[in-house]
C-alpha cells in the first residue's frame, strides 16, 4: 500500500494557517479579527497583501505598491490585457470574466509578473552575482551580450528594453515616491541603476519597469514566490476602463475587421471528402 | 444582549458528493488513485480506441452513447459551430494575448472567458435555448413578426442581425440540419423563426443555431453553456498558437496616429 497519511490526515478537514470565517460573527486573518482590527482601519490593498505574504507590509511599503498598481492601470485598449477587456466588452461578456480575461493575459513573459519572474530575475541574478564579485560592469555586459548574439538572440537584458518604446515614464515617479516614502536603495536596486547606465552606453537600451520593480522588492526581501502573488492583480483596474468603454458602444465595435482584412496564407481551396 | 445569527447545520459535514455520472474504481494500492473510470457504466478501458470523442461528449451529458443519427447530428453541429474565424473577437483577444507572449496554459480560457458573454457567447446560448423552451407553443412566423430588433440588432436571444445584416452561415447551416430527419421541434421551430425574420434583414446567429442543436439534442441550457464553448475551443488553440510564432509585428500595437484621446467637457 501507498503511504497516503500526508492527505489522510487532511480528508474532510481543513487546516488553515490563513484563518477563517466563524460564522455568524466574524473573520480571522493571520490572528486577527477582521472586522475589529481590519473594517476601517486597514485598506482593502494592506489586507492583500497580507494574504499573499503572510505578513502585514508596513504602511509604506502597501502605499509604494499600490501607487504602483496606478502605474500598471493604463486605460488603453492597445495594452494586450486591456485589450482582452475590450473584446470582452464588445460581446456583452459578463465583468467578472472580463476581469479574469485581463488578468489571464497579463501572465505575460514579455511584460507582465511571468516577465519578471521567468525572464528578467534569472539574468538579472546572474549578472549581480557576477559584478558583486569585483567584475567590471561593462566587462560582465559586454560577454552576455556577445553570448545572446552568438545564440542567435536579441543582444539585450531582459527587463533593459521595452517592446513598444525605449526608457520607461513610470520609473521616476516609483522612485519619489520611495524616496518620499523614507526607502532608500537597496544593493539591488542600486545594481538595476548601475546596469542601466551600463545597458545604455553598450546597445542604448534603458531599463523597463519590470526590472526596476524586481530590483526595489528584492530589497524589500521579496521572494519572487512573493513578486507573482501580490501582482496577480496589478492590470486590473485598466482592464475595466477598457471593458466599460467597449460594452457601452454596440456590438463588436472594438477594433472590427472585414473578412478581407485578414491575409490568408493557407492551402487554397479544396472539396471535403465525402461522410467518413 | 445581541442576539446571535441562527446556524444552518444541514448539508454541512461528512456528506459524500453525489454523482451520478461518474464512478471512480480505487486502485487496490492508493485509495486516491483510480484504477479505473466508469462514466454512465461504462470503463474507460474499454471506450477508449472503440468510442469517438464526440461519443464519448453525447455519452457524458446524456447518459447513453448517442444513436447514428444522433451523433451525426451532433457533429454536423459542432462542426458549423467551432469556425469563429480570425476576427472573432474571443479568438482575437486569444491571438492578442499570444503575440504579447501571454503563457500557453492561459490562452485557451483567455478565449473562452471572452465567450462567456451575452452576445454571440455562452450567456446567449443559454438565453437563447430558455427562449425557444418557452416559445415552442407559439407560431414561428408570428412570433418573428411580432419581435422588433434592440440596439444591438437582437430579435430574441441567438436572433438578431451582425454589422447590421443576416449572419448567413448560421442561417445556412439552421436550415440544412433542421431539414433532418433527426432534427428535432426546437431545430425545426428556429428555422421557420429565422426564415421569417430574413424580412427584417435578420435570422439565425450562431448561437441560435447553437440552442436550437442542443435542445433537440437533449442537452440542458448549463450543458449547452459548456459544448459551445467546446466547439469554439479548436480555432482558439489554432490561431493563438499560430500567431505566436510570428512575434509582436503580426498584430502590431495601433499607433497613436489612430487613437483619438476624447478630452471630458467640464
């Protein structure tokens, strides 16, 4: 027989080191009693994170990453998670599922947390690894850039370019913000500075915010565990402006297409074989 | 003193999930394991490589695999339902998501949760087939002439008009299945429904066709949710996954030439 006592144990049980709902009377979250010490006293975003982290962030810390969130809430159709919200909106689909739409999509390896996590985090460790241990920075630039061109890749850092457009408008308003807000830069942080002006002077790429971002919560002590679930739902609020705007216009008005604005490039066509 | 909220006890406890559908055979090592699948009594030891997938679907929401003429019904349905096309707005939004390199696993229900909706998705398949349920007593060709079209060009739920005229295809394909010998009243009753509102430059949609399909067929409106999001499945998968491999250029970012910001008056 299997050794199944880990799920035997948990059969028809549940064990919950989150907390609970006592019925009729209240919530517990990580021991407190939500309704006495959360309802009105801590911000709906503070609880959140609560919830991803296991741990109460300081005041500074959820205000920096709310503002955040406003940075990553662009109401522009155009933004491929915004964009899921419009098609939504277009064929009257309910807002919970066009919320979910957004959200699915914003699991993106080219900007959004599966970027940071799968893309911009592994090469960015590397590289800090290897200038923390006494390499010049432009050195260590130079040969990673030189691998990606011999591998056939783009020669640039993951997290120090964008798709769309070089340098990135939100940085400088996080970093006041943090500044404001008494951070001060960590050594992550300040190697993302560093790489920066390293990436510029080597391809002319800047840095996007995904890396900036990484950088200021690996300071923080952030897990990139931590990174993925506290930004599950950074794209939403911009996922919304877009799909209200496309519901209240008619039907399929979001970006329609003729049948001949589609290039088809397939086999021509072909009579289709009799019943099988 | 406050008095506190009654607790309903019942329904809550050891109570077993109840099915019908479904048995499950334990392994005789691993109580969690199954050893083998029944679905309406049948192992899926023995379905698999003898029962066709749409057998198996028939088989799954009604109970018993379906007769010839029912699956054959069946497929001809879901082979007129799944092309939504490159345009489609579900498909698109899963193409969309692809260049931008959303992760695989979440293209396919990026599409579906698109579908989900009250305009040529689930939510009007399901309205859609409560419709023609409650409107089987009534004459087709009165009850059409009788409906006027809202503001989104719909006669009644899976009937209406797209960019402002009669879908054909759906209209097309109404016809040709409810002339079947295996269709059945619903098919039957929509066709006469669509043929009528062709004079207000209306008829069938897909999901008309859909609900019309699947209440001959058997099917529940929470099953007919479920199968028109199937049959829409295989374009979703294809097109996303197609778009992908030609990077960010194939459906390139519109440009700000063509976004018009409209300034809020006051």
């Amino acid at each position: 027989m299997d050794d199944t006592r880990i799920w035997d144990a948990v059969r028809g049980f549940i064990r919950s080191t989150k907390g609970g709902f006592i019925m009729g009377q209240d919530a517990v979250s990580h021991g407190h009693s939500m309704l006495r010490d959360f309802f009105g006293k801590k911000s709906w975003f503070e609880v959140m994170l609560l919830h991803a982290l296991g741990r109460m962030p300081s005041r500074e810390l959820s205000q920096w990453l709310e503002s955040v969130y406003v940075g990553l809430s662009y109401p522009d159709p155009r933004i491929w998670c915004n964009a899921a919200g419009s098609y939504a909106g277009t064929l009257r689909t309910p807002t919970i599922a066009a919320v979910c739409a957004g959200a699915l999509v914003s699991d993106s390896l080219m900007y959004g947390s599966a970027s940071v996590i799968d893309s911009i985090l592994p090469d960015f460790e590397r590289l800090f690894a290897a200038a923390q241990a006494g390499r010049p920075i432009d050195e260590v630039l130079s040969e990673y850039l030189d691998a990606k061109r011999r591998a056939g890749k783009k020669p640039a850092v993951p997290g120090f370019s964008r798709p769309l457009v070089n340098g990135d408008e939100r940085i400088e308003p996080a970093r006041a913000l943090a500044k404001a807000l008494g951070f001060i830069p960590g050594p992550y942080e300040t190697f993302a500075y560093a790489l920066d002006d390293a990436c510029r002077r080597a391809n002319g790429e800047q840095m996007n915010y995904g890396a900036y971002h990484q950088a200021f919560l690996r300071d923080q002590g952030f897990t990139r565990e931590e990174m993925m679930r506290t930004g599950s739902l950074m794209t939403s609020a911009g996922v919304i402006a877009c799909y209200v705007e496309a519901y209240d216009n008619p039907p399929e008005a979001f970006l329609p297409l003729r049948c001949d604005d589609i290039r088809y490039e397939g086999r021509p066509a072909r009579p289709a074989p009799r019943k099988r | 003193m406050e008095k506190r909220p009654e607790i309903r006890t019942e329904g809550v406890g050891d109570a077993k999930t109840p099915t019908s559908i479904v048995e499950e055979v334990p392994s005789r090592d691993n109580p969690y394991l199954a050893e083998d699948v029944r679905t309406h009594g049948y192992s899926v030891r023995e379905l698999a490589g003898r029962v066709t997938f749409t057998d198996l679907l028939f088989l799954t929401l009604r109970g018993d695999l379906p007769t010839r003429a029912e699956v054959r019904l069946f497929d001809a349905v879901l082979v007129a339902l799944s092309p939504l096309g490159p345009r489609h707005p579900a498909v698109r939004a899963a193409m969309y998501a692809s260049v931008s390199k959303t992760v695989h696993p979440n293209l396919l229900p990026v599409g579906l949760s698109v579908l989900a909706g009250a305009h040529l998705g689930s939510e009007e398949c399901y309205k859609a087939m409560k419709f023609l349920r409650r409107s089987l007593a009534l004459d087709p060709a009165a009850a059409a002439d009788a409906s006027a079209l809202d503001a989104d060009g719909k006669a009644a739920p899976g009937f209406g008009t797209r960019f402002n005229g009669r879908d054909p295809l759906p209209a097309h394909f109404l016809s040709r299945i409810a002339r079947r010998k295996s269709a059945g009243a619903h098919l039957r009753w929509a066709d006469r429904f669509s043929r009528r509102l062709a004079k207000k430059g209306a008829g069938a949609l897909a999901t008309g066709l859909a609900a019309a399909a699947f209440l001959d067929l058997g099917f529940s409106e929470a099953q007919g949710c479920g199968v028109f999001q199937l049959a829409a499945a295989p374009q979703i998968i294809a097109l996303s996954s197609e778009i992908g491999t030609k990077g960010l250029g194939a459906m390139p970012f519109l440009p700000d030439s063509r976004y018009e910001i409209v300034k809020e008056e006051g």
